[in-house]
C-alpha cells in the first residue's frame, strides 16, 4: 500500500510541474498575468531571432506594446509551425501571432480568430538569370514551399492544377530552408509569403521576386475556443496603439510591410 501511495504522490507531483509550465497556468512571480505569444522564429519581417539573440519583428513589437499596455509581462514562444496549432491547443502559448493566415478551417474547427490586420499574396522566388519569368514556367521544376503555410494549403487546393505540372513539391519547415535550398540549386523557385520574400531578397542578392501575385489572403491572431476574452482584451490593446500612434510608429520600422497593414490604411 506504501509503495501505491508513493507512486500515486509522484504522478501528482508531475502533473502539477506540467500544469506550472504551460500557458494555463501563467501568473509570474511579480502576480502579473504572462501572455505567451506563439510564433514563428524564422519569419521576417513579422517575427525572428535578430543578431542578438533576441525575439523581434513587427508582430513581435505590437504584442509587446500590447501587454505592456495591459499590465501583462510578456514571453514568446517558437512553436513549430507545422504543428502550431497542436502546441496552441496544449496551452505551450496563448495565441499564434506571426504572419499566420486566416483560414476557414481554422474557424471551423472551433478557434478564436482575431480581426485581420495584414493583406498578403503569395509570389515566387526564384535565383537572378532563372528562365523562370511566371507561374507557367513552374511545369517541369522543382519547388519549395515551407510546411503547414497557406502557400502548402494553395498547392494543395485551390492550385493543385498548378502543382501537378511541378516536377516536385519539396515541403520544409521553415522559409529559411526554403531559400537555401533555393540558393544551393536544390530546387528551381520557391512558393513564399511575399513580404517574406521581399525582407529577404533586401538582404541577400541573387534573388527576384515574379511580379505574379497567386492568392489574396490576411492575416490574423489565433485563440483557443475558449479564448474569446483574452482575443478581444489584445484587439483592444491593439485599437489604443493604433490610437496613440505607437502602432504607425512601430510599423515605420518596416518598410516591407507598412502599405499593406489594414489598420494604417
């Protein structure tokens, strides 16, 4: 009986270490609630490690802005973005919030979607001097796009005729793999958000964008179902930035993207 006891006493012990490390359970030291932002490390200009080691990126510093107007302390989180919504669910963060598109199944499956603050495309990256000039002279190639996007759902759906005249889809699971592959000849084009392209086609060479643009989508913040308060709580902090003027003067820092949020017009 001792020995069932023990084990019994370990497992809750466990249990309640796991529950004090998840999203669930997320009031620091200071009695401040900690919101957990979710997003994708390697996604420029929205969201990525800079040279210093640290988390930043246009959603990056609205979030933060956000929290610190709420009071909030505030933590990111680098999910996988293939599994995001998996590790969202587990409560590892409260929200996704890095360039992440509105998709219908999303708010079909049950999810807190927030107002869309970004109008995206999706373009094709390919190496300067490539014979590719369009969409139609992706037939016979092979090309890139990063696992779980909006670009991979396109390829898949509404532009699988497309995709079926590709030599080879290569699925990878980040945008930077994508672009390397691209940059060693291990693949032809690259299927790609366009203001992720474009922040990195600034800072590398060798690289142009088709002037081809392959599916209008937006941009969003996802919340679990039961979220819908701590989703209207962030679009309220978020409304007072846009106020104040913090949001224009944030957005300043991103050339790439500024024309292009809803908020700013």
């Amino acid at each position: 009986m001792k020995k069932v006891l023990a084990l019994v006493l370990a497992l809750v012990m466990a249990l309640s270490l796991v529950a004090c490390g998840n999203a669930d359970n997320n009031e620091g030291d200071d009695g401040k609630k900690t919101f957990i932002m979710g997003i994708d490390p390697e996604y420029p200009p929205f969201s990525y490690l800079d040279e210093n080691g640290e988390y930043n990126g246009f959603d990056v510093e609205i979030c933060k802005a956000a929290c610190d107007l709420l009071g909030w302390d505030f933590e990111v989180f680098s999910v996988n973005w293939d599994q995001k919504l998996v590790q969202l669910d587990a409560k590892e963060c409260d929200c996704i919030w890095s360039g992440m598109t509105i998709l219908d199944s999303m708010k079909e499956a049950g999810y807190v979607i927030s107002a869309p603050y970004y109008d995206n495309t999706q373009v094709i990256m390919v190496k300067e001097g490539s014979d590719i000039k369009s969409s139609a002279d992706l037939a016979g190639k092979v090309v890139a796009v990063q696992l779980g996007t909006s670009g991979e759902s396109l390829l898949k759906g509404d532009l699988a005729d497309m995709a079926a005249t590709f030599d080879e889809l290569t699925t990878c699971d980040s945008f930077l793999k994508c672009f390397t592959e691209l940059d060693s000849n291990g693949v032809d084009a690259v299927f790609v958000d366009k203001p992720v392209a474009e922040s990195y086609a600034a800072k590398n060479e060798g690289f142009t964008i088709i002037d081809e643009n392959l599916g209008a989508e937006q941009y969003g913040i996802a919340f679990r179902a039961d979220d819908a308060e701590l989703c209207a709580s962030i679009e309220d902090a978020v409304a007072k930035l846009v106020e104040n003027g913090t949001y224009a003067e944030i957005a300043e820092k991103y050339p790439d993207i500024v024309n292009n949020l809803i908020f700013l017009g």
